[in-house]
C-alpha cells in the first residue's frame, strides 16, 4: 500500500518551527521567533509553491501547529496531512511530558488531532517514540489499524531512526510510511536499503539539518535562550553552546559550491542532494517563514543534484556506513 507516486520528487513542510513554545519541564523544545500570522502566510507559500503535504505532530507547540493548520488549510481539500501521537502533551501549559505507551490512549489522542486539525481523516498516522521497543510498540499500531478501518486514518507508520523498527513492522497492511533523519551530513543507508525493500514511504526530516543547511547560521550566530537548537540535549547535534557546530560548518564549507552548482540556492541544494540519493525521499523541510519555505520549494524546478556532484560531495565529506543505528 502506497500514498505516493513512487519515483518522484515530492517534498512537504515541517511544522515544527510553526507551533512555537513547548517544553519538557524548563526545558524550551520549540523553535524562537515563530508568529502565528507569519506561519499561516508561510503555509500559503508552501501552496503557491506546489506543497500539499505538511508534518505536524501533537507535540508541535503542543497542538499549537494543528490549530494553526486547521486555519490554514481550511478548504483545500488536496492537501495532505502527516501526524504523530505518543507523547503526552498539556495545551494549556505548552508542557511535552512523558512518552505515552498506553494502546487504550491511541483512538483518543488521535481523536483530539482530528479535532484541533479539524478533519475527519489523516492521512498518514506515526508513533512518535523513536526508540520505543517494538514488542511494546506492537499494541499502539494495533489500534492504528483499527483506526485505519474505521476510516480515521488512511495510513500509519513510525518516527524512528533505526531500521529495525522499520522492519519489524513493515508487513503490516497499514504500515505505510517512515520519518527518519537525513541530510547532507547523515546519511541512512541501512534504513534506505530497509525502506526501498519493503516499499516504504521515506519521509525525511531535519533536511535541512535544523536550519544549518539553509545558509543563515555562521560562527557568529547564537541562538535565543529559548530555542531547542540551545538547549544542548544530546540529539540537537547541529548546534552547541547556542552557536553552530563549529565541524559541521567546517563541512559546510566544504561543500557549499557543489550543493549551489546549477543556479541552487544552499537550501535546495540540500534537498536536491537528497533526491539525488534516493527518488523516493519525501523531504520535510522546516519553516517559520514564507520567504524560508518559498526558496526551498524552488528546488522542485531544479530536480536532483547530477551524479558527478555527488559523487564529489560524498568524496569530501567523511562518512561511517557501519556506524549503527541511533535515534536523532
């Protein structure tokens, strides 16, 4: 079972950088400097542009980026709609709690998505929990397919880094899609190979490897106090100290010209490497802006990056293809 076209170049919008604060405990989990106003403007961008699949999440704001979905997107019936559930989420005090294993809290959390997306029906339903064991995680897809067959879903699937994951569910008649981490500086073979075996949907997120890959971050950045990119948690890889990661823009470096051959900006030519590694990648770029969403977009017209430049990017970057699986 398959949503997409297979073989071509489709791309989505994150809505992470849309949904504004959130925290676990002190904590900030969000993106700074989001504006409602602006983010609706960015999500007609995105349709002006040929985007109609977008990537939402109940944690996103903690619900914050559904509602303002909702309003967005009311109307326009050829948009699609990517979701996740599995953290337990307080609107009110914009708190990202703790994972939520519960199988009997699955119809009801996907039914307060529904309700802040103001649809019947989803399109694509993921597990949130990254790294949750499967046979715990076995339970929660049971009650995905059942919502798949009372027409609340049309699909589901896991946002998960390790291809195991991906495997161990991948029989399931429902099981329809992955969101993993990828970019120019990670690499996922073993959950590409995993994916293309099984005719998966590949939907990537951190294309843009949380911003850094979209031109606007030098040394001499720092990051607001209140974004998740300065909160040094072990996964926000990409930026430390509220600055970026001084190697990865050295490899930035590196590399700039090759992602900008052929007339790209940096951030399309990021997804354009990422077209170029697989046509069946789905990217689900970030933004907080139309002007953001707007420039990467243009890479739908640009297509992928030609073989001799990847070949050349892979040759200066440094790569370990035995480096096991991890969540991100």
């Amino acid at each position: 079972m398959t949503l997409f076209e297979p073989n071509t170049n489709l791309m989505g919008m994150g809505c992470w950088p849309i949904g504004g604060a959130m925290f676990s405990g002190e904590t900030s989990l969000g993106y700074s400097r989001s504006d409602d106003a602006e983010a609706i403007r960015a999500i007609h961008a995105a349709l002006d542009a040929g985007i109609h699949l977008f990537d939402t999440a109940a944690a996103y704001g903690a619900g914050h980026a559904d509602r303002l979905l909702a309003q967005a997107l009311r109307g326009r019936s050829e948009t699609m709609i990517v979701t996740k559930i599995g953290l337990q989420v307080d609107e009110v005090s914009k708190q990202v709690t703790e994972p939520d294993p519960d199988p009997a809290h699955v119809m009801p959390a996907l039914d307060r998505c529904l309700d802040r997306l103001d649809r019947e029906c989803i399109d694509i339903l993921l597990l949130h929990l990254n790294d949750m064991d499967v046979a715990q995680a076995e339970p929660l897809f049971d009650q995905m397919e059942r919502a798949r067959t009372e027409g609340k879903i049309r699909g589901y699937g896991w946002s998960t880094d390790l291809s195991a994951n991906a495997e161990a569910m991948a029989d399931r008649d429902g099981f329809v899609a992955v969101e993993h981490a990828m970019n120019v500086f990670l690499d996922a073979p073993r959950m590409c190979t995993a994916l293309d075996r099984h005719a998966l949907t590949s939907l990537i997120r951190s294309p843009l490897a949380m911003g850094l890959l979209g031109g606007g971050y030098g040394a001499d950045s720092m990051l607001p106090g209140n974004d998740v990119r300065a909160s040094d948690q072990n996964w926000v890889s990409y930026f430390t100290n509220a600055r970026p990661n001084p190697e990865f823009l050295t490899r930035l470096e590196a590399v700039r010209e090759l992602l900008q051959s052929g007339g790209r900006s940096l951030a399309q030519g990021a997804i354009c490497w990422l077209w170029g590694r697989s046509p069946a990648c789905i990217p689900l770029p970030g933004a907080r802006t139309a002007a953001q969403i707007t420039d990467t977009a243009g890479a739908l017209a640009k297509g992928p990056l030609p073989p001799a430049v990847m070949a050349e990017i892979e040759a200066l970057l440094p790569r370990d293809p035995g480096a096991p699986d991890r969540a991100r």
